[in-house]
C-alpha cells in the first residue's frame, strides 16, 4: 500500500521546513564565510612573505653583505657561524627588525651554497639549510609549506643577486603553520558568537511564526468544524423541508377532497411523537384515503409547473410515510426536470412494492447517472437555490432502509425511468 502522509504529518511539515530551511541557510553561510575567510588569511600570508622576501633580496646592504660572505665557502668545504659572523652580525638585526615589523616568523639569509647567515635561532646560523633550495639558488623563486627546524611554515624564497645578475644567495621568509591556523582560530571565534547570536535570534523568530502559524491552522480547523457541522444541519432541515412539504400536500389533497375527518387524523398522526405510520391498523386515517390524497396532491404539485401524471397503483397494503415521499419525490423530480407527461406504476408481490415513475423529459445522462443520488447534486436549472439536490437521495435512503433498490433508464416515453422496489412494510 502506497505511503498516504496524514494532513497533521502534512501540517507540521509545512510548519518545521521554514525553520530547518532557516537554520541550514544560516549554518552554510557561516561555513562558507569561515571558508573565505581561511583562504583570505593564507593569501594575505603567502603575499605578506613573497614581498618581504623581495624586498631583502633587492636592499643593497642585504646584497653586499650576501656577495661579501659568498668568499668564506666552497661547495666543498662551507662556511661556518665563525666564518660568517661579520655578514650575521650587519644582516640578523635587519632580520630581526623586519620579521617584527612585518609579522612573520623568522627571516633567514644564506649564502650561495644555502649555509644560514641569519636565523631566529642561533643554534642555526652557519647551519645548512635542511629543505631542497637547488631551484632558488638556480634563481627561481619558491612559494609554498615546507618543514624546518620550527615546524611547518608557509614560505618564500627569493634569490640575491649580485650587481652582474647571478646568484649570491637567498632570503627566505616564513609564517608558521600553527600561526596561520591560531590566526584563524582568532577569526573564528570572532564570527562564532556573531552566528551564534543569528542561530538563536533566527530559531526564535521561526518558532514564533510556527506558533502564530499553528494558531492560525487551528482556527481553520475550528471553522471547518463548524462549516462541516452546519453542512450537516443543513443537509438534515432539507430533507425534513422535502418530508414536511411532501406532508403539506398530503394535507392539502385531503383538504380539497373535503376530507376534514381524515385531514385532523393525518394531523394528530404526522404531529405526534412516536406516531404509527401512516394507515395502519392501530386507528386514525384510513389507507385509502392516504393513497388517493397522495395522488391528488402529486397531480396538483406536477400541474403547477406544466406537467400531468397518470397513476397505475395497485397494491394491498396501506400506504406510509417513507411510500409517500418516494412516490412524490420521483414524480416531482420527473416534473421539475421539463417533462410533459409523467406515469407512476406501482404494484405488490410477495411483500414488495414494485414501482417505477416515468416521463417524456429529456432523460438522464449516461455521465451523470452516477451522480444523480449524491447529496446536493441537481442537474437542473437553478439548481443552486436552497432544496435542490435533495429528494433523489432522500429516496435513495429511505429504498435502502427498507431493503430495496432504485435503477435509472429510458423508458418509451423518451424520457427517464426510475424503476424501484421495497420491502411492503419494515
């Protein structure tokens, strides 16, 4: 069986996705922003190191000093601290200076076989440098993260150049890893509390939009309640409307025979609590005179809207209440819908009515017959007035409670048959 979401399961999912949808826009925007903010802090470092490093490498004095200390080693026998402590002792305060000034972690020097002339740690100066530097010293510059005797560090590193162009040496400068990462720790905590704060006050909002909301679905529920509840109301008054003024013209053929007697009989029956049906035996009116104020009343109801009935009723037993509304429903139904000449047969077999109302009207759709006896439908014109829609499903209901059935077809006439049956009495 195909999965069917209730209209609560519906409700609350309606009412939740704003909220989630609010929450993961928010979540996103602040991964993306940290996202950017990462990749800004790098660059911003990566550019911060290429142009310190390049600005070293082209001081005159950085120069000098470099091309003066190229003397002190051969590639086979380098330079050492002693060796390179003049050239340490004009370059590693600049060094210095410049690492404080510009922000980075160390500034480092070294001479044309990659011995340290400057290092943050003195441990390091005369000290060959541990990471490959062939391609810097073959004068191309390198950009990238490297690990040296402090870690791992984001690093630049530049050639020196001598006044003839070639390769004296290099300046390398680095920012450690772990600072990058502390300095986006830092930036974190600085938007943390900034989308901690929308979270909640975002949260919030959208509960209290839920709440009005749902405030707002319960109303709507309360008044389709009441709709639902006046619908049957007004479905229940429109079929009493249809009895009582099936009864009226009960009343009025029995009034206009002259049959006052029977007419205060009909009365005390339809108005008493608990009545017998009409005709029976336990006193009142008589069956026949029901039967043929129910046909006098059908013929004057049927001429006021153009039409003639004719009667073929046979039948034993005494006619009631649940009969007369069938039988004047069916043939008002057959008026009401334009037709001319209606014919209403009824006979009695083995306990059961047998009956069927004919006419020359325009019949009943094939499309539509299925429709007919549902409550409030009416093909007719103005059909929207109060009343309509109501007699077939009467009839249809009251066929069913006493075991019977109702069918819908043409008829010589050329018009519409409704043939029925029904148990004699309940």
């Amino acid at each position: 069986m195909a999965f069917q979401p209730s209209q609560r399961f519906v409700r609350l999912s309606l009412l939740v996705l704003p909220s989630l949808i609010t929450l993961a826009a928010l979540w996103i925007t602040v991964a993306v922003a940290l996202s950017i903010q990462t990749n800004s802090i790098r660059e911003a470092a990566a550019g911060r190191v290429q142009e310190v490093a390049s600005s070293l490498a082209n001081l005159s004095d950085v120069r000098t000093a470099v091309e003066a200390a190229t003397t002190a080693g051969t590639s086979e026998d380098l330079a050492d601290a002693a060796d390179l402590a003049q050239a340490t002792a004009r370059l590693q305060p600049v060094a210095e200076l410049v690492a404080r000034a510009a922000g980075v972690y160390y500034v480092v020097v070294t001479d044309d076989e990659g011995v340290r002339i400057t290092h943050p740690l003195a441990s390091q100066r005369g000290v060959q440098v541990s990471t490959t530097n062939r391609s810097v010293l073959e004068g191309t510059p390198f950009l990238g993260t490297e690990t040296g005797p402090s870690g791992p560090a984001l690093r630049a590193k530049v050639p020196v150049r001598d006044d003839d162009g070639d390769v004296v040496g290099m300046v390398a400068v680095g920012v450690l890893e772990a600072d990058i990462s502390a300095e986006h720790e830092e930036a974190l905590n600085a938007l943390l509390p900034w989308g901690i704060g929308a979270l909640i006050v975002g949260t919030v909002a959208s509960s209290i939009l839920t709440a009005a909301v749902e405030r707002r679905f319960r109303r709507l529920d309360s008044l389709a309640s009441e709709h639902a509840q006046m619908s049957r109301t007004t479905a229940a008054l429109k079929e009493q409307s249809h009895e009582f003024t099936t009864r009226l013209h009960v009343l009025h053929g029995l009034v206009s025979r002259g049959d006052a007697p029977e007419a205060l009989a009909y009365i005390e029956e339809v108005a008493c609590v608990g009545r017998p049906s009409l005709g029976d035996d336990g006193g009142g009116m008589s069956g026949d005179a029901v039967r043929d104020a129910t046909m006098h009343a059908i013929r004057a109801d049927l001429l006021d809207v153009g039409a003639q009935v004719e009667f073929d009723i046979d039948t034993v037993t005494a006619f009631d209440d649940e009969l007369v509304s069938v039988l004047a429903n069916l043939c008002r139904n057959a008026g009401e819908a334009g037709a001319a000449k209606v014919r209403c047969t009824l006979r009695e077999h083995d306990g059961r009515l047998l009956g069927s109302v004919e006419d020359d009207g325009p019949g009943v759709d094939s499309r539509t017959a299925p429709k007919i006896f549902l409550p409030g439908y009416s093909s007719k014109p103005g059909s929207s007035q109060a009343g309509r829609g109501i007699g077939l499903t009467l009839v249809r209901r009251i066929l069913m409670s006493r075991d019977g059935t109702i069918e819908v077809g043409s008829t010589p006439l050329g018009g519409a048959r409704f043939s029925f049956e029904m148990a004699s009495s309940r």
